[in-house]
C-alpha cells in the first residue's frame, strides 16, 4: 500500500554510512521491524556517490545536502573553512531562503547554525567547534556532548565527576528525559559489572540525542528536519567481520557474540527511532526519508598498530616553540587533526613546525591529507611500529619521549568496515509512487537535494541534477 500526504513536510532520518547488505541482514533477523513496515508502504533502492578519492562522511553527506560531489563542493575535512563551497549551499539554506521551517539535528557540515525565524532549532554536529546551537537549551546540551566526544574521540575513557554534574544538570532542568537518564545510567553499570560494555558505550548518545529531537520535533513541527546518527555506523566498522564471517578468510576463529550482537543492537536503537517517527509522520501528515550518504564493506587492515593521540595540545605546541594563544586544535576523527592559526604567518609558521616531527629513520609523524582551506590545516598522524614500542620521535633530529609532546599511545578495535560508495535510500509518502512508476533501482546521491527541492515545489539551480 502507497501511503500518500497532502502536505509538503519530510523528516531525514540520516542513517551513517548503512549498506543494502546490513538492512537485509536485519530485516531477517527481526522480519516484523519498524524497517520492514516502513519499505512494505514506501520503497528501497539503492544509491552511490559519485565522490572521488578516500571516501568520508564529512564529504558524502555535504553531496547529499548541496547536490554536486566533491570535486564541485570541495569539502574534504572536518572543520574545513566552508566560505569558499558557499557557491552550492546546503539544502536547508534555500528551505530557509523560502520561509520554509527547517529543524536540523546533528547534520555533518551543518556548523555555524543558523539564527532565523524559519528555524525551529539547530543543532550542529558533534565535531562543531563550540557549543552554539538553537535554542538555548540545545546549547547547554552541546556542550556537554562536545565534551563526551572530546574525551572519548578514539576510546572509551573513564567518565569525569565534571561530566556526570554536568549530565544531572541536564536531566533536573529537562533537557534530558527520565527515559534517556535511566537508559544512561543502566550503561554505566554495565560497564561497572564488565568493562567490555565500555565499547556500547557510544550508543547512549544516539538515544539521548533522538528523545532530545523528538521533543523539539513534536513542539515545534518544522516542515523540513533532519536528524543525523553514526552509532550503526560505529559498530561496524570495529564488529563488521563478526557479523559477516564469510567476509574474510579467519573466520573460524571468529566466535564473538558480544561484537557481532553490537552490531544488531546498534540497529535496534535505529530501528525504534524510525518506529516513533513513523508514528509521528503519519500522525502529522509527512514523508519520511531514510538515507546513508555511502555504505561500508569488509576491508582487511592487516596487522594493527597502535596509534599516536594528542593528549595535551599545549604541550606539543611548547616543544614546537609555537604561541599556544595563536592557535587551536578542533574537533576532528582520529587519527586526522584539525589546526586553527589566527592569522596567515601563523600558520605557515605551524605548518612547517609540524614537518619537523619525524621517527628516527626521518619519515612525518603528521602527514597532510589535503591542502589547507583558509586558516584551516588537516593533518593525519601516521601509524609506526617503532613509535609505539620506543615511544620516542624526533624534532629536528633532537630526540623526545612522546609524553614530553603531549602525545600518548592507544590502542583500539581493529577496524573490520570501511566506506564504499553505495548507500541505502527508503522512504515513505509522495515520492513512492515515483520511484516505482519510473522503476528506478539506484540513484547517484547528488539526486536527493534536488528532488528535496521538487518536493516542496522549490525551482532547482542549474548546476544540480534533476530531481528524481
């Protein structure tokens, strides 16, 4: 059965980097899903992205939004300058251009947020720089996640008196619900009673993050929403191999049920959030949209080798001999790093001072990944073996523990999943009957903003495709 409605209203569910082959896993593992009611009334095709070199979801999801790749956008790091891609806008500045409400939720790239009468709230994602955010509450709550993903970018660490005050702050003035601080507080009992549950740990953000949405979703009805989660997209990059054994050849030595469970769990949170927003968008007459921006696959990283973190950013740049109050290390994914300087000798300064750190055969501790974009410099900390068992590098040839840096070593999952260019597309309402009138198996990702523009009867610019 086509669901259809009369109203020009979607909601975004952004799925991180889910594959057709994992919601087909799914729908046979739990054939009486939220996914499986939502597909039974709308579509499922499939879609890539036409993005070149190393794919990333800081790239993927800005093609989605503005509808050309990467080679047009030039987005390729997280925190980039994005004053020079402001020639393709991101799809809820046209909405808010056309005094469409928007509410955004954690979209990649959705940093600075936007003030404006036809904003409901927005929340930038939680690689943003600050906490700002709209409205006020939601500020208060950023900060606080910023703070979590700062501490725990790469590995689960402890939870700080600081954060837990901070946490209770949230739950008595009710910005987080009984519900979440109940679902959080259960976590860390787990992990209390067995460690290994330190690695589920990212999935409470996704939980608190959703019910915090739904709230302002439901007092607020934007026309236009989205809302953003990695947590699937976590778990399969460590658990991929658990959970698909015949993806690699060691498979009978693979006989974990925690890691390859991770996995389902992490898709059971997705999946009762899809069944709530089902429930509203019929409820309230909208569409609702299901998109990963690209999919992940089993890759084969070889032996692992422990990584270098930056611990203490002052300290590194006091070796360097570097003005701490000249510069600022942002938010990034590890291993990558993003520099800030305040102005332009600065930065050259900065960028050559990081050329001196090498190992003792001379090769870069910090390699860059791409060319700089304003005042912004994107660094990747290279892997060594004999970094981490002598835990010394070089400056300048002058030898340093790594501790003397700010550096320390650690040691994580052996990522099993990485990114490929085909992602998933579902959706329920108008555009289903579209998508099955024209058959239509596979889009290119560039197709969505356009087609996001059609649905509210926006013109298209000339440089996007046409829409669906």
């Amino acid at each position: 059965m086509i669901r259809k409605t009369n109203n020009k209203k979607l909601i975004i569910y952004e799925l991180n980097e889910v594959p057709r082959k994992l919601i087909e896993y799914y729908l046979k593992y739990k054939p009486n899903c939220n996914i499986k009611k939502i597909i039974n009334q709308g579509f499922f095709i499939d879609t890539f992205t036409l993005d070149e070199g190393e794919l990333h979801p800081w790239s993927t999801w800005p093609t989605v939004h503005r509808g050309v790749p990467n080679k047009f956008h030039n987005i390729k790091f997280i925190n980039q300058d994005l004053k020079k891609s402001q020639t393709y806008k991101p799809i809820w500045e046209f909405l808010i251009e056309k005094k469409i409400s928007v509410g955004i939720f954690g979209s990649l790239q959705s940093y600075p947020p936007i003030k404006n009468n036809n904003v409901k709230f927005f929340l930038p994602d939680t690689f943003a720089p600050n906490e700002l955010a709209f409205p006020k509450k939601l500020m208060d709550f950023q900060k606080f996640n910023l703070d979590l993903v700062k501490n725990n970018k790469a590995i689960s660490t402890s939870i700080t008196k600081k954060q837990i005050v901070n946490f209770l702050t949230l739950f008595f003035n009710n910005t987080i619900s009984k519900k979440s601080f109940i679902i959080s507080t259960l976590q860390i009992l787990k992990e209390l009673l067995k460690p290994i549950y330190k690695k589920r740990r990212s999935m409470v953000q996704p939980v608190i993050s959703f019910d915090l949405y739904l709230k302002y979703l439901k007092n607020t009805k934007p026309e236009f929403s989205t809302f953003f989660t990695n947590h699937v997209a976590g778990m399969m990059h460590r658990y991929w191999k658990y959970l698909f054994p015949n993806d690699n050849e060691s498979r009978n030595s693979i006989h974990s049920k925690f890691h390859s469970k991770s996995i389902l769990k992490a898709m059971d949170i997705a999946d009762f959030q899809l069944g709530e927003l089902s429930k509203f968008t019929k409820a309230n007459n909208y569409d609702l949209w299901i998109i990963s921006s690209m999919g992940q696959d089993y890759v084969d990283r070889g032996n692992y080798i422990p990584e270098l973190l930056i611990k203490d950013f002052n300290s590194l740049l006091k070796v360097l001999n570097l003005n701490k109050d000249k510069y600022s290390l942002l938010p990034a994914m590890q291993p990558d790093i993003c520099l800030s300087s305040n102005d332009l000798p600065s930065f050259n300064i900065l960028r050559d001072r990081f050329k001196n750190i090498t190992d003792s055969n001379g090769n870069l501790v910090f390699k860059e990944r791409y060319k700089p974009v304003g005042l912004r410099l994107n660094l990747s900390i290279i892997r060594s073996s004999e970094i981490s068992q002598k835990k010394v590098v070089f400056v300048k040839k002058r030898k340093f523990n790594i501790k003397d840096l700010g550096l320390e070593i650690i040691r994580r999952d052996v990522g099993t999943g990485y990114h490929i260019p085909k992602g998933v597309f579902i959706g329920d309402g108008n555009l289903t009957e579209k998508v099955y009138k024209k058959n239509i198996q596979n889009i290119d990702t560039c197709k969505i903003a356009p087609t996001i523009l059609n649905h509210f009867n926006l013109s298209i610019p000339n440089y996007m495709q046409k829409n669906i």
